[in-house]
C-alpha cells in the first residue's frame, strides 16, 4: 500500500525510476499541467480540467521522496504516481468523465493525507471505453482477472483467520503469504475505493497517522513478534470483513484503460518502495511473495491491454515483454519450493539485482499510459 510511509532509502536500494517527463504533451489533452511539488508545497498549475483525458507533469524539486494523486470524493484514487524521487519529473494521465469536485495532493515523505488542493473538472466526456472496442475489450478481461483474484483472496484469507483463531500459529504464518498473494496481485483496485487499504494492509506506522493498526500486517506482528494478542480474533474478524467488503466492490467496479496502465506501474513501485526495501512485511520477511505478486498484477494488466498496446506501438510490446521476463528470471532464483527465500536470507548483491530488473521494467511500464491515452 502507499499511503504508508515507505523507507525508500534502506539497504541502499534507492531507486531512481525512469522519468517520462522527457515526453511531449499530446496535443490533443492541450498540454499538461504542470505541478511544482516540494516538502511543503503543491502548487498545481491550474485547478480544473474539461472532462476527459487530463495529464499532470510533477516535478519534485523538494529534498524528500513524493508522490502525487487525483482524488475523487471519499478519498477514491482516480490516479496516483508513486516514488516520484527529489529532481525527478513524472507523469500521470487520468480520464475523468465525470465532471464535478477532485482533490489533487502531493505526499512529501509519502506519508499522511498530503497537501490537498481542490480540482474542478468540467462539463462530461465520453468514456474511452465507449468509443473504443479494444479498449473496452481490455478493461472487460481485467475485470474478470479481478474478480478471479478477489475470489481467491476471500478464500485463503478466510483460511488464515480461521489458524489464527484457532491459535494455530504454524499453519496460520505458512498461509499468511499465500493470502496475500491474491492481495497484492490487485491492490490497486482496492486503493480506488478510498479508506480500505490501511485498514488491511496498513504497517504499524499508521498509528503515528492517527489510524489503528490493523489487518494482515497486525497479525504479522502477532504471529512472528508478540505472540498472539487478546484481540487478535477480533483483528481477524474485522480482516474477513474487510476482505469480503473489498471483494463485493471489486464485482462492480468499473475501470479506465488508464486505471489500468497506471495500476500496472504503481504495483512495481510498491515493489520498489515496500518490497525491495524489506519494508512491507518486516516482522515475517516474507516479502518476495509479495514481490512476486505484485509483478503479476501488473503484467495482468499490461496483458489485458496488449491488443491495445499491440496495434499503437508495437515495439513498446516487445520491450515489456522482454523485462518482464529479465524480472522473472532474477526473481525466480530465489524461489524455494512453492515460495520463495525469506528477505534476511538475501544478499546485498541479490537485492541489488533485483532492484535494478524492477527499475528496468518500470521504465517502459511508465509508458503505457502514454500510449493508452493516444
Ligand atoms: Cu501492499
């Protein structure tokens, strides 16, 4: 999740993802907004867009790492750009059909709710997905992707809790990374829906931002650390909860095609942030599952939009397939049976490995959304 903050510093994997600033405006969105983002400032060119496809270009020209979203009412992500590192300039394309009230935000230290601005968006546009066969066709087969996931997530979740409260400490921490596989494989869906994502995947950091710790991180804890808790039947229930409240949204929920490419690179950046830092499941360090999940979720919905892809430029194809493939091959160095090695059991040089493939992925990621809003 992001909302969190990420140690993007730790073990010396600071990574630098590829800008796209370098890229020229489509003519057609009118060009993009600028926003000037620093540790205590978001200025944001212009606060409000007609309907349709809008671009905002952020360059961070303050000392920490941030990041930059367009909210919808209840805090619903219409986009985000992620690990956005001091100097950098980065882009994110949205479609916003639906004119009325946004909030843009820039997270200096990737953390807290941001400084807010309000955004006002004009008049209504026709969905891409109206006009567009291929377009719709590739949000339809992601949809089912999803909902293949989020059944899979309630079930192996529902196991997990179930060793939990029955106290079975061994068999609920073999399950733990197996539930989450279908978590982080579509966690960007569920930071669509606003608030759900601390409260499942929150870190215990959330406590400094005023939230309770809860969800699979907090039994992490109890299982690997505290040992279990007199509330951690009460964690989990609210966990199944909260997965099966997820799970009936994920059922109707309707995505853009640049939901799509966006959610594919915001995956490899939690990889970058969460995953490679051995931040994310700290007390388990269990984290290359989750790495391994999070590069499927995005090649999902990279493959979900291949015809797409295919038809407009070709060689971006060819290239995504090809990193894809050089991220495998690291990762799968390291698998061990159905899992994978435990993050403490990795090397400097292993870590640096890795962290170099999922930048060298991240890199032609970053341009799907370009060739998606053409
Ligand atoms: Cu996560």
């Amino acid at each position: 999740m992001s909302s969190i903050p990420a140690r993007a510093s730790v073990v010396g994997a600071v990574l630098v993802l590829a800008a796209c600033g370098t890229q020229t405006p489509s003519e057609e969105s009118g060009g993009a907004i600028a926003v000037s983002a620093n540790d205590s400032a978001c200025e944001v060119a212009k606060n409000s867009a007609a309907a349709g496809t809008i671009t905002f270009e952020v360059t961070n020209k303050g000392s920490r790492v941030t990041e930059f979203y367009l909210y919808a009412e209840g805090d619903r992500i219409m986009g985000e750009v992620e690990n956005i590192t001091p100097g950098l300039t980065r882009r994110l394309i949205v479609e916003v059909s639906e004119g009325g009230k946004y909030e843009t935000a820039c997270k200096p230290g990737m953390q807290g709710k941001g400084i807010r601005g309000d955004f006002t968006v004009t008049g209504d546009a026709q969905k891409a997905v109206d006009t567009d066969e291929k377009l719709a066709e590739a949000t339809q087969s992601y949809q089912r992707y999803v909902n293949s996931q989020s059944v899979a997530l309630v079930d192996k979740t529902k196991e997990f809790v179930e060793a939990v409260k029955a106290g079975k400490v061994d068999e609920a921490k073999a399950l733990f990374p197996v539930a989450r596989i279908y978590w982080e494989r579509i966690e960007p869906v569920a930071e669509s829906f606003g608030d759900i994502d601390p409260k499942i995947d929150g870190r215990e950091d959330v406590i400094e931002e005023g939230m309770e710790f809860t969800g699979y991180h907090r039994l992490e804890k109890d299982l690997w650390v505290s040992g279990l808790q007199p509330d951690s039947n009460a964690i989990a229930d609210q966990l199944m909860s909260d997965i099966e409240d997820l799970a009936g949204r994920a059922k109707t929920v309707e995505l853009t095609p640049l939901q799509l490419a966006n959610g594919a690179k915001e995956l490899l950046d939690e990889v970058a942030t969460g995953k490679i830092t051995g931040e994310e499941d700290r007390y388990s360090h269990t984290d290359l599952w989750d790495f391994r999940s999070n590069v499927d979720g995005s090649q999902a919905a990279v493959n979900a939009l291949r015809p797409v892809i295919e038809e407009r430029d070709a060689e971006l194809l060819t290239t995504l397939d090809k990193q894809f493939a050089a991220v495998d091959a690291v990762l799968e160095k390291h698998r061990v049976g159905d899992g994978f090695k435990l993050y403490t059991e990795l090397t400097e040089a292993d870590i640096k490995e890795m962290a170099e493939a999922v930048d060298a992925l991240g890199e032609p990621v970053s341009q799907v959304a370009e060739v998606v809003a053409k």
